[in-house]
C-alpha cells in the first residue's frame, strides 16, 4: 500500500543529486507517482515525496528529497544531505557533461553524506539511443571504481525506475537491519 499514514517500521531518508536536467524530478515522480513531465518545471525549495515498500517482513517508508532546482546555482546546502542514508546520482547518457560532474557531486556527497551513505549511479534517459554520448561500460566502470551500484534507467519509457530506487532501498535495509 502508499497510503500515507500507514504503520511504517522505518523511514529512511534519500536524496536525488547531480545537474540539471538529468531527470531527477521525473524519475522520482515515477517512483512516487507513476507520472512523467515532458516539460522541465524546476520549483523553489526541497521537495520530497514518500512511498512505502515493503522489505522482507518490514514496511519502509522511503522519503526522497529532490533539489528542486537548487543544483542549478550549486546551492545545495548541508541540510539537504543531513540524514540521508541513500542517494541516487544522476546523469543523462546523452550529455556527456553531465558523466564527466559525477566526481563532484560525490565530492559534495563525501563531505556532507553519512559516511555508509548508500549511493545508485544512475545513467538515465537510456531510451535515446542515438544520442547516448556515454556507453554502458564507461558508467558500470566508474561505479565499480568508486564502489558505487550502478544502472541505466529511463523515466520516460518507466525502465530500470523502480529497480534503481529497489536497490538503494533494499542495501539501506541490509546496513541497518
Ligand atoms: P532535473 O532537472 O534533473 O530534475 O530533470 P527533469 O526531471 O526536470 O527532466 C529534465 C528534462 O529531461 C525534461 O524535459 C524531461 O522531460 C526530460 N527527461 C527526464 N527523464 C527522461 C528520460 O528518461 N528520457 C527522456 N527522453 N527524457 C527525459
Ligand atoms: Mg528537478
């Protein structure tokens, strides 16, 4: 069930971060909502939304925080991170740019995350093949170099969405149960 006052074991708090326009917001709307914007409508503030999974015999409820648009002016504060014990890092396998700023935001990640953070690399908008600008390898590569998980995802066609938020879920479960 997701209803929202339902009984819950955990609650875990995760976080969406890397650049503009990877997808963030549309995969998390997936994730949440089963809904996905052609059009970009960055809002002000931290947002977040809730859903509950149920993880071997606890339901948990999972509270993902999107940027809401901050990452734009690199004005992601500290309390953005202040308890996460997971985080999807995002890129778009169309913009090469994007792959090349993972470093960053896992720099930024290591200074303010928990230390076990648990971290998804994710290559989204895998549903543009002619204009990937990153291979497959090059992602599964750097995750395994940075001891990240790694998987391409696409919010638009709903591929790989829930088994990415899944497995972040499922390894925050395995490190504090
Ligand atoms: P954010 O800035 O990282 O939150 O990115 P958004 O979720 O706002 O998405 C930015 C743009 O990319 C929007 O125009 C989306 O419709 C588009 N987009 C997001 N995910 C996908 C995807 O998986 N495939 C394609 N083709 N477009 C996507
Ligand atoms: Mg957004």
């Amino acid at each position: 069930g997701d209803s929202y006052d339902e009984e819950c074991d955990y609650l875990f708090k995760a976080v969406l971060i890397g650049d503009s326009a990877v997808g963030k917001s549309n995969l998390l709307s997936r994730f949440a909502k089963d809904e996905f914007r052609l059009d970009s409508k960055p809002t002000i503030g931290v947002e977040f939304a809730y859903r509950n999974i149920r993880v071997a015999d606890k339901l948990i409820k999972a509270q993902v925080w999107d940027t809401a648009g901050q990452e734009r002016f690199r004005a992601i504060t500290s309390s953005y991170y202040r308890g996460a014990l997971g985080a999807l890092l995002v890129y778009d396998i169309t913009r090469r740019a994007t792959f090349e700023n993972v470093g960053k935001w896992l720099k930024e990640l290591r200074e303010f995350g928990n230390s076990d953070i648990v971290v998804i690399l994710v290559g989204n908008k895998s549903d543009l093949v002619n204009s990937r600008q990153v291979g497959e390898e090059e992602g599964k590569k750097l995750a395994e170099k940075q001891g990240l998980c790694f998987m391409e995802t696409s919010a638009l066609e709903n591929k790989n969405v829930e088994e990415a938020f899944l497995e972040m879920i499922n390894k925050i479960h395995g490190i504090t149960s």
